[in-house]
C-alpha cells in the first residue's frame, strides 16, 4: 500500500525544501515498508512511501523530459500491453508511474481516459508551471487536498496534511450529518472543513492559484457486442481480473468468507497459483462459533476441500466491536460506516504477520454483479405477469417474504388498476409524489438519529431527496437500478476505509469486482442474466460451474450481521455504551437526537432480541461519534 504526498507554494519564488515533505512522509510511515524519497525544485515537492506490491524498482518519485516533468504515483495499471502498443514502447520493465507520464506526454489531460487499474498520481509539469492530479475510475486509490493562497498540499491520508502549519482543523457539521445519516452523499467533503477529497473518475489540474475539476469517465454499459454466451465471457473476463490482480509479487492472498464472491476470487486465483507452479495460495477466513448466525465455517470448508489453498481459519469468539477503537478512529481520521472493520482488520493483521502484502477480497460483488432485482420491476411494468410470478415463486425464500404477498405488491404498483388511477391523476399528485413520498423516506432513514438543528444547518433533508434514496423511475429499470447502485458515495467511501485499514498492516488490498472491463460488461447485461429461477448474480453462479462447489454457487443466503453486532455491543460494552449515551452524553446532544436515541437504547437493552438494523445503527453511529469527538478535541475515552 503506497503513499502519495506533495506540496506547491503559491509563491513561486518561495523554496519548498525538505523540512514538510519530510514530515508528511513521516505521518505516512506505515505506507513505507520498502522505503521512502522525495524531489524538490523551486516551490514544488512531491513525496513517495513506497511498499512494492508490483515487482518495480525504486519508490520514485521519477521524473522525465529533461526533468521537465515529475510524477509521484500509487498505482497498478491493468492495460500495460495495450498502452505500450499506443505509445510505441517495446520497454516492457518500464514502470507503471513511468508509463503514466508517457501517456501524459502524449495525450495531455485525457490520459486517465486510457488508463485501467488503480491508481492516485500527482504529475508537476514544469513547462506549465501545473499540477495534474487524477484518482481511479471507481475510487479504489485515495486522494485528500488543501488549497489556500498560500499552499496547495495533497496526501494518500488526512494526517500528513494536518500536519501542516496553517491547516485548520475545523470539523465539518455537513460531514457529521451525513454521517450520522448513513449518506456519504458529497464525494469532495471530509471530516474536516479545510479538507477535500479529489472524486473517483476525476481529474483535478492546479494552476495559477485555481484548482480545476473534471470527471474523465462516467459509468456506462459496455458497447462492444457480447458473445453468444454471457456466462462463458463473464468468466474470461473475471479471470482476467484477478490475474491482473496477482502481478507483481508472489506474496499474494486472499480472504475467504465462504460467501459467493470471495469463494470464486479463491477459486480462480488458487487455480492460477497452482497453473503457474506457485505456492498454495493463502486464504483467509473468521470462523464463529458453531451454530452462531455468523457461522459460514461449512461453505469455507466446502471450497478448502475442493482446492488447493494454504488456509489460515481464524477464530471469532467473544466479538467486541468497540475493541481497539480509539486506534481505529486514528488509523480512519475520522468517523466510518463499517461497523465490522475491527473484524476485517482482524484479517488484515494476520496477513500481514503471514507475509502477505497484496489481498484479493470479494468486496463489491453485490453491486458490480447485481441482484437483478430491478428486472422484477421490468417484468412487471411490461405486463409479464406469469413471468414475474415464476420468478417469485423461485425467489420467496431469498426474500423471506411470501410469494402472494410480493407478487400483490407488483400488482398494486403496476397492475391495470394503478394504471388508470395514473392516468386520471392531476399535476398536484405528481408534485405530491415528488415531495411527500421521498420526504417520508428521509424521515424513517435518519430523523430519529439526527439532531434536526443539525439536519436544517446542512440542508439534510435535500441531500437526502437528492442521493440517499433509490427514485421510483430509477427502481423500474434494472439498467438503471444498477448503475444508481455502482455510483453512490458509499463505493468509494468503503474503499477508504479498506485502504487506511490495510495500510497499517502492510496489506494492499485489491478487488477483482471491481475491474472496469466488467463493470462496463455487467451494466450491458439484460436483467434475465441476472435474476433467473429466483437467484441473484445469475451470470456469475454460471460462470463458476465447474469451479465453485455446488453448495457454494447455489447458495441463497446471506449472513445478517445484526445479531452479532447486538450481543457484541451489549455483552462486552455495557459500561461504555452508558456512559456515552446517558451520563456523559452531552458531547453529542448537538448532533444527535438524544431523546430517540435514548429510548431506542433503552430498547435494545429490554428486547436485543428484536433489535432492528436502524436500532443498531442508531446506537453505533452515536458511541462512534462521540468516541471521535473526545479524540480530535483531546479528551480522554
């Protein structure tokens, strides 16, 4: 997991020395297992913290054209072969940062569009006398930054900015609510006011005291003709993925949940270890207890038994969630949406320990695959009612709702009657339907939370209208139900809380998911391909035949964390939680509703049994809060 780091002095004449870059590169120490540089000319520094997870040499940064360019880069290009043919280079060992510079000499500011893999890089281009910045299609590499007449600074992580002299560190109330709301609804705006995130698919150029934003790429359905097969090309291409995800170094592994997606990632890349006369891949799993709701332990032993992978079972028995969380909220630099990361660092720290530098996870499955579940709204909507009644009758038990009642459901929404109630309805109804509905929405999502003080202040209720809810002409189509899944902040959000987990540990880790060719692929794809005879991710159940054992490609569930959170939360944190919440609870009366809070604590203590989702997020999100609060103000836990 390497590291970025860079700063430029709004005054030209002024030197940038080594004295910050330094500094930064220090914060970021965790990032520089195999070493650390810098360059300097003029106002301008870049920095480098270099772990080698791609067999190249040296941390850079590197430089070109006479000097005239240089470039810091976190970055692993999947398309090499491709853009050496574009380029004209026969010089395969050229490095995948100098590769990034080549194709900025060629093609300007449009070179991120001819760009697949991860990457974060910052190019000083000294003819310009600019900074050009540009950060991965779906956001997998992270990209903070300041900008004051001053300074401009830009880190892989908040801290190396914050350590600077001038940055404020005033929190951001937009932040908070969206947090507390669950909506990472503004893809620019971080825990700190002063503070931005450059977006995934952007480009940002600095220049003459401005900082310019473009978004280079917009998630699209591929337009390349599929094959006959769509489940034959969904595995070419998915096995490409995780090849490219394998280069560069032996020290790769993988998780293993037992789940669908990172049992085929296991699967593929164990097969291609053992092709290539590698070791055994190592894989990584947490076993629960016997007969605990988060017990997978038979589908992991399904794909060992099938396979041949080094595994390494890691037992999770007294889960606490809130352990170790003041090093969490360190490590994150702010509050997170995960409330299983203490769970995946767990991972995290036992590869590491194992040797392991690159870890493949099966992260993003759901989204990138897709339920299909936009496709029983299509069915509907074309009056295909014996189709749709087919399919939910294979899909009752994944729904856990019975069959009559889901299809009446479809029936009132689509059926003939609603048809001429539509037509009949008056302009006042759609107004009503554009405003009451999707305020009814916000209102059960985040009002009992949220501190509606707050909510008026950051314009909660907006934001929420706007992204924090699926619209009705959305939910109709699977196409579009689709891309509005790949394109929420949640994405890349869950990408920055992976990395600075990861990085702690020495760990990168990488998702064959999320591969562009196969997102663009997946998107193309008709809903049927998708949702069939009641299974979710059609395509990919198909594609693994032959690969993933049958319980395992077939399976229908999926573990709800819910319960284990509650036994968690309430076995092991009881004295915290009521400390937090009710005697010392005024730290977050500005931002949370105390009194529903209050009494939905109050609940999960009587009835944990019957502990909903927005119950549990209700209480996490506020121990979070205030846990984070005490620490950037210095106030002992």
């Amino acid at each position: 997991m390497s590291g970025v780091v860079g700063i430029i002095h709004g005054d030209n004449g002024r030197p940038a020395g080594t004295g910050d870059i330094q500094e930064m590169l220090l914060r970021m120490r965790h990032r520089a297992l195999d070493g650390s540089s810098w360059w300097t000319e003029g106002g301008v520094a870049l920095g480098h913290a270099w772990l080698d997870t791609t067999g190249e040499d040296g941390p850079g940064p590197l430089t070109m054209a006479g000097g005239k360019l240089a470039i810091t880069a976190d970055c692993r290009l999947d398309n090499r072969d491709e853009l050496l043919a574009r380029l004209g280079r026969r010089d395969r060992s050229m490095t995948d940062a100098a590769l990034v510079m080549r194709a900025y000499l060629k093609w300007g500011e449009a070179c991120p569009t001819y760009l697949q893999g991860d990457f974060a890089f910052a190019i000083w281009d000294g003819e310009r006398q600019a900074l050009f910045c540009a950060r991965d299609h779906f956001g997998v590499k992270p990209f903070y930054y300041h900008s004051s007449g001053r300074r401009f600074a830009f880190a892989s992580e908040i801290g190396p900015i914050l350590a600077l002299d001038g940055v404020g560190r005033r929190l951001s109330e937009h932040q908070i609510s969206g947090f507390l709301a669950g909506l990472p609804d503004d893809p620019q705006a971080t825990p700190y006011a002063e503070i931005f995130r450059l977006p995934a698919r952007h480009s940002m150029t600095v220049a003459d005291r401005q900082v310019t934003l473009r978004r280079y790429w917009q998630i699209e359905p591929s337009q390349r003709p599929p094959r006959s097969d769509a489940a034959e090309e969904f595995r070419h291409l998915f096995a490409q993925s995780v090849e490219n995800r394998m280069r560069g170094t032996p020290a790769v592994g993988a998780m293993l949940s037992g789940g669908l997606d990172s049992s085929s990632i296991a699967c593929v890349a164990g097969l291609r270890a053992a092709a290539q006369r590698n070791p055994r891949l190592k894989t990584f799993s947490l076993v629960f207890d016997k007969g605990s709701s988060m017990d997978e332990k038979p589908f992991i032993d399904a794909v060992l038994d099938d396979n041949p992978l080094d595994a390494t079972l890691i037992a999770v028995g007294n889960y606490a969630p809130f352990a170790e969380f003041e090093r969490i909220l360190e490590e994150q630099e702010g509050t997170f949406l995960a409330p299983g990361l203490s769970l995946t660092r767990g991972l995290y720290r036992t590869a590491g320990a194992k040797g392991v530098k690159v870890l493949l996870d099966g992260h993003g499955g759901d989204e990138v695959v897709s339920q299909g579940h936009g496709h029983l709204h299509e069915l509907a909507n074309a009056g295909r009612w014996l189709e749709l009644w087919r399919e939910l009758h294979s899909a009752a038990n994944t729904y856990g709702e019975g069959m009559l009642s889901l299809y009446f459901k479809f029936l009132t929404i689509y059926g003939p009657a609603w048809r001429v109630a539509r037509m009949r309805s008056t302009a006042r109804r759609v107004v009503g339907k554009l405003r009451r509905r999707p305020a009814q929405a916000a209102r059960v999502a985040w009002a009992g939370l949220v501190n509606p003080e707050l909510a008026r202040r950051t314009d909660l209720s907006e934001r929420f209208h706007r992204c924090g809810y699926m619209p009705a002409a959305v939910t109709a189509s699977e196409a579009l139900t689709h891309r509005w899944l790949l394109s929420t902040g949640l994405v890349p959000h869950a990408f920055e809380v992976l990395d600075k987990a990861a990085a702690n540990f020495g760990v990168e880790p990488r998702y064959p998911f999320w591969d562009k060719p196969l997102v663009e692929f997946c998107l193309a794809l008709p809903g049927e391909e998708k949702l069939r005879d009641g299974f979710g991710r059609h395509v990919l159940r198909r594609a693994m035949q032959g690969i993933l054992p049958p319980p395992v490609q077939w399976r229908r569930d999926k573990i709800d964390f819910t319960a284990n959170l509650v036994k968690g939360m309430l076995g092991n944190h009881r004295e915290l939680l009521d400390r937090l919440l009710i005697s010392d609870s005024e730290r977050i009366a500005p931002y949370v509703n105390l009194p529903e809070v209050n009494a939905v604590y109050e609940r999960l203590l009587s009835q944990p049994e019957q502990a909903t989702l927005p119950d549990v997020q209700h209480v996490w999100r506020s121990v979070s809060l205030s846990l984070w609060l005490r620490q950037v103000e210095g106030s002992p836990a």
